[in-house]
C-alpha cells in the first residue's frame, strides 16, 4: 500500500458525483453561480484525513453528516477529518 493520502483512498475510490448547478441573480452583485458535488469513497485507513480541492467559495459542507466549518478551506483545499470505511 502507497504512503499518505494514497495509501488510504483506492484508485476507486470516486464511486458517484453529482453536481447541480443554479444559476441565480443577486441584487446589486450580478449572476452568481451555486454549485453543489457530492462524492463518495472509501478509505482503507478508517479515521485518517485527507483534502477535497474546491474553487470558489464555500459556502457549506457536510463530511458523514457532520458539519464542517468552511473556513478551514486554504489554498483551495478543504480538510476531511476523521474518515470513516465508506464516506459521503
């Protein structure tokens, strides 16, 4: 098995990702564009942490049902703590 984050996310690790995208009008701010993904993966090591990158600014995110707080986002990568086997 490969060390750090490859060691724990299998090459299949994308099972499913679904995006919906709106396109909305905000008074004074032009177009803005809201993007949702969802992905899910396994992870080998149950309890490691890894990144997902994003663009943008996020506004919400979820990891199992838990909240997290999208200020931890830097340099576009959001981190994912406490993975579980299988994570949504």
């Amino acid at each position: 098995m490969l060390p750090g984050r490859a060691g724990h996310l299998p090459v299949e690790a994308l099972h499913r990702r679904h995006e919906r995208l709106r396109l909305a009008w905000v008074e004074g701010e032009g177009e803005v564009l809201e993007a949702t993904s969802t992905a899910t993966f396994r992870c080998h090591q149950p309890g490691a942490s890894t990144f997902v990158d994003c663009t943008g600014e996020i506004t919400h995110a979820t990891l199992n049902g838990v909240d997290l707080d999208p200020a931890t986002a830097s340099g576009g990568r959001l981190p994912l703590p406490d993975l579980q086997a299988d994570n949504l």
